[in-house]
C-alpha cells in the first residue's frame, strides 16, 4: 500500500495554477490551497522582484497560519519593453489584474516592434521549518501579434513558446507543463521535497 501522501499549501487561491501543480503532483504530494487552510487574505505583493514577492507570499503562511507552504511569483519578461511588464505582469494595465485588458496592452505596446522576444520567469519559494528555500523556473518565446487559443490562463493567447511554435493557450495542460516556466520550477520544488 502507497503511504499517505505529503500534505503541503500552496500559497494562492489561483485555480489554474492549483490545476497545474495538481496535475504534476500526482498522488505523491496532497496540495492545499489558500481557501483550504481558511486563509481569505489579500496578500501584499509590495516587493520589487519576482523573489521578493513569492517570499512574501510563502512567509504570509507560514507566519500567519503555521504551515509549511510553497508560492509562486512570476513575471513575462519581453525584451523589446525593457523588461516590461516584469514584476508588474498582474498589475500591468491596472490594479484590476484583468488578464483581458493586460493582453489588450501588451498587444498595443508590441505593435510595430520587430523583436518580439519575451520569457516567462516563475520564482517558487519552500518553506520548511525555519528554512527559506527557491527554485527558479524560464520559458523562452515570443510574443504574437494576435491571441490564440483558449486554454490555460493569463497571458497564455499571446506567449508562443520557442519549443513548440504554439501559444501556451494552444497546448494542452501537460504540454504546457512539460515546457512551462512554472512547470520547470516545481519539478525542481518536487525533487528538492523528496529528499527531505
Ligand atoms: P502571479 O505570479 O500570479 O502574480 O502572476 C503574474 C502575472 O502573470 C498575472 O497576470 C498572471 O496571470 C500571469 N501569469 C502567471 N503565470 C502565467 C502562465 O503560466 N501563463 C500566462 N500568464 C501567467
């Protein structure tokens, strides 16, 4: 008979994320979700990285409600923007973090621009006891002219992944995993935890 499988947060109430990590979690880890330990906070993602966020997040758990948890920051890095929309992705075309109106804006901002390199970057921060650990995780892509596809969520119309010529929002969950920034980052989360 298996053992129980190991309990852990994941600091968001994102589903589609929570489907993600579910999904590669399989029946090794039980993954909790915000809602599920009774946490209803807006956290405060005040930091200016992608680092400093996600350890806000993992340090708002593990202060506030004891648990051992992980979370997830991540930014889309588009070369021709500087950078841009960076560690403002959410927020980019406002405080709403209304995935339409943010596609809306990066789709005008990247009008006439050649170069349209751009990557996903998710930082996953592990907390354990008392010890702070993360795990980084890059896609390279670009970004398309026009959306396409309806799976997934975000900025997924608009990413076209260097691996596969296809939007994020093209591929199927698994596909999108195996290449996916945050899929890199938590397999690396994954065999971190089994060796603890
Ligand atoms: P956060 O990590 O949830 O703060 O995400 C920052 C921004 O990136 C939000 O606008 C998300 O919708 C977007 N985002 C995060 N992960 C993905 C992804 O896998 N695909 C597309 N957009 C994403």
């Amino acid at each position: 008979m298996n053992p129980s499988p190991r309990q852990l947060v994941f600091a968001s109430n994102n589903l589609h994320k929570l489907s993600e990590i579910r999904r590669m979690a399989g029946d090794k880890f039980r993954i909790l979700s915000l809602e599920d330990i009774g946490c209803h906070d807006d956290i405060p993602e005040t930091a200016d990285t992608i680092e400093g966020n996600s350890m806000i997040k993992a340090r708002w758990v593990k202060e506030k409600y004891g648990y051992d948890c992980f979370a997830d920051d991540t930014g889309l890095i588009v070369d021709a923007l500087g950078g841009a929309p960076g560690v403002k992705s959410a927020r980019y075309a406002g405080p709403d973090c209304d995935p339409e109106a943010n596609m809306a804006l990066l789709l005008r901002d990247m009008q006439g621009k050649a170069d349209r390199r751009a990557r996903f970057r998710t930082v996953v921060t592990l907390i354990t006891g008392q010890c702070a650990e993360q795990f980084t995780g890059e896609v390279e892509g670009e970004i398309a002219t026009v959306r396409d596809g309806c799976s997934g969520f975000g900025y997924d119309p608009v990413f076209i992944a260097s691996e596969t010529g296809m939007t994020f929002a093209s591929m199927d969950a698994d596909a999108k995993n195996a290449i996916s920034h945050r899929g890199r980052a938590i397999r690396k989360l994954f065999e971190r935890l089994a060796t603890l």
